[in-house]
C-alpha cells in the first residue's frame, strides 16, 4: 500500500540545498532529490524519487547508500531502481517504526565521487502529510502511523518513561476472534500459542511442540526458540486487522495480529506493551479506511442491498436489458470500479441463478445501502 504527496520541495527547503553529487572537477553531476512517498508494509518505507543524469544513470557501480538510526546500511544499486511515471529514479529504505523519528541518512555513490550525507526521517515525511493533505483519510493514517511509531520506540527502549495514552486511546478496547484450529494438527506436533513480532517488521510468529520423533521439516518448521519450532507471517498493514490462515498437515490455523493485541491488552500489566497495542490497532483502522479511500469497491467483495434501495444493471449481453437489483439482491464486484461503474455478477441470495453485467451510477455514497458481506 503506497501513500503519495507532493512536497519535493518542502523536502529540500528543509534540508537547505537540493541533492547534488559533485564530481571531480567540481562539476555538479545534477543528481537530485525530487520528493518521498512512503509504503506502508510489513516495515515502513521512505522511497526517494531521484532525478539523474544520464551519466550516472548509466553507471553500473553507481548505487544509493542508506545509514540507518541503528548503523545497519543498505545498498540499493542505480540498476535496481525502478522508474517511475515522472522518469524518476525510486529507491527504497525500508525501517521498522521504532526508527520512525530518527534520522536516515542517504549518500549517493557513482564510481567517481559520493555525494554528501542527506538526512530525513519517516516522521519528517507523515507530519507533513498530516499537516498539508487535503485528504482526511491521508491525514488520519499519517497520524496514526506517527503514534504508533512513537509508542513502539517507548517500548524497545527499556530506559525510556511510558508515553501516556490519549483519550481515544484510553476508550479503545480491542476485540478479536481467537486462535482457531480446523482440524487435527500432525501426531507429535501440538500449538502451543502465539506472539507479535515488532522489532524489526511486524509478524505474527506461531509456536508448536514438536516430539523429537517427527521430523518438523516436513511441516515448513524449520526455525527453533528454545524448546519450541516457530512460522512467522509476516503482516502489512491493511492486513493487519484481517485473518490470515497457515496450514499444517491437514490442519489450518486462522489468527490475526489483533488476536495477540487483544489479549496482551487484557492479561498483561505492562503500560508500555498495552499503549503499543492500542495505537497499533488504531493505525491498523486508519490503514484501512484509507484502503476502503483508494478502493471502494474491491474485486471480490459481496454487498447486500439493503431495504427500500436499488441499483440499475446494465445485463451482458446487451440484449438483456437492464435490471434492478432491489433488497436482499447480492452485487459480487468482478471488475475494477472506475469511479461510477464497474462490471458485477447479480444474484437474488447465495447459491441462487447469477446473471452479469455492469452496475452504473455507483458512487462512494452508496456504500449506506450497502451491507459487505464477510468472504
């Protein structure tokens, strides 16, 4: 999931200069910073959108270098940058949100020179979203990815005081199901139970007990913790409020991130733990409300006409006419909505006779006589 803006140039007014590399000869190579945006994914990600020359784009030892709060470097090479619509080169550094308020430092290496450190952070990038997005739902998640950021780095650092909990926070309650077994795991191997890895990206990291008997290979268990084999799945953060499934032998396992979150809030007397949770639950929402934002109506999803509502389909093949799809009637999104239409299949109820076509004069609005339907 991808969050743009456009503030390049609030980003060099920031740092003072545009990002040069200065060649030998003091010649400016005219390799310069044009903005960020950042990807919410299983970590954060600041992708730099770099305009080159040709020179330097042509280098095959040219590479952008990241420094990261903690000295752990990444490389990413001129060749494994993607362009974008604009011809800019995108680099991404990707950081966990513990990092989130720390410098970044970026250096551009050519085979002749490197330029100077630029440094920026993922906060400096969401407090201008916050603060400059005519987008409500924008603003909301880039908030709400600040709070989440700042609570996790108080709870990776031991020696750090609590940040209190605002009123939102202290009203929230998260709920969610269970861990859930459908069917009988492998003889020798018994669940043991569960844990949210945040440190490094954001996971959800399943224990089992394994007789020595059995060789846990064979069940994708390839990583130990002491005693006890672990699979880790990793999570973004649209996912973050969703159930995920793993199978094991012919037993699947459904959790969520929230599973762990919901409990930790409800046994645990850490202050720390319990105000991460929440605010990550928090940005949890606002990540998907802005995904609802970008996609209304995502392929797949099943709506329920609501009472005393309908909506007009246009039916394939056109010699079909056209229909209303009154209440009780099951609109299945096929295709892609465009912003007022999209292709559907129709039904009276589940299981029922389905006819196809396009839906027209749909609008965001409408979604209040709708009801999803869980898939």
């Amino acid at each position: 999931m991808g969050y743009q803006n456009s503030t390049a140039q609030k980003y060099a007014e920031e740092n003072n200069r545009a990002f040069e590399l200065i060649t030998q000869g003091d010649e400016a190579a005219g390799a310069q910073i044009w903005g960020c945006t950042m990807t919410l994914g299983e970590q954060l990600t600041l992708n730099y959108q770099v305009h080159l020359t040709a020179e330097t784009a042509s280098d095959a030892n040219a590479y952008m270098l990241f420094i990261l709060p903690d000295g752990s470097i990444q490389r990413v090479p001129v060749a494994d940058a993607k362009i974008n619509a604009d011809d800019l080169y995108v680099f991404p550094c990707s950081f966990p949100a513990r990092m989130m308020n720390q410098q970044i430092y970026a250096r551009l290496v050519t085979s002749d020179a490197n330029s100077d450190f630029h440094g920026y952070s993922g906060a400096k990038y969401l407090e201008t979203v916050a603060a400059d997005s005519s987008n409500e739902a924008a603003q909301e998640l880039a908030q709400k990815t600040l709070d989440y950021g700042t609570y996790a780095e108080a709870y990776f650092d031991k020696n750090a005081a609590a940040v209190p909990e605002d009123n939102e926070m202290r009203n929230t309650t998260i709920s969610a199901k269970p861990v859930r077994i459908d069917g009988d795991l492998p003889e020798g191997i018994a669940y043991y139970g569960m844990s949210l890895l945040l440190r490094d990206q954001v996971a959800v990291r399943l224990y089992f007990d394994v007789d020595d008997s059995v060789h846990a290979s064979a069940y994708g268990l390839t990583h130990k913790e002491g005693t006890y084999y672990y699979l880790d799945t990793p999570v973004s953060a649209e996912n973050l409020l969703n159930e995920q499934t793993v199978n094991i032998g012919s037993a699947s396992i459904t959790f969520s991130s929230m599973s762990y979150a919901s409990l930790a809030c409800s046994s645990s007397s850490d202050e720390k733990l319990q105000a991460t949770m929440k605010s990550l639950y928090l940005y949890a929402k606002a990540a998907q409300e802005y995904q609802e934002y970008l996609d209304p109506f995502p392929q797949g999803s099943a709506w329920r006409v609501k009472a005393g509502c309908s909506f007009v389909v246009e039916l394939y093949p056109s010699s079909e006419g056209y229909m209303n799809a009154t209440e009780g009637y099951v609109i299945t999104i096929l295709g892609t909505y465009n912003g007022s239409s999209c292709e559907v299949a129709v039904s009276e109820r589940f299981g029922a006779a389905v006819k196809y076509g396009r839906i027209i004069n749909l609008s965001v609005e409408d979604k209040e006589f709708l009801t999803r339907l869980e898939e």
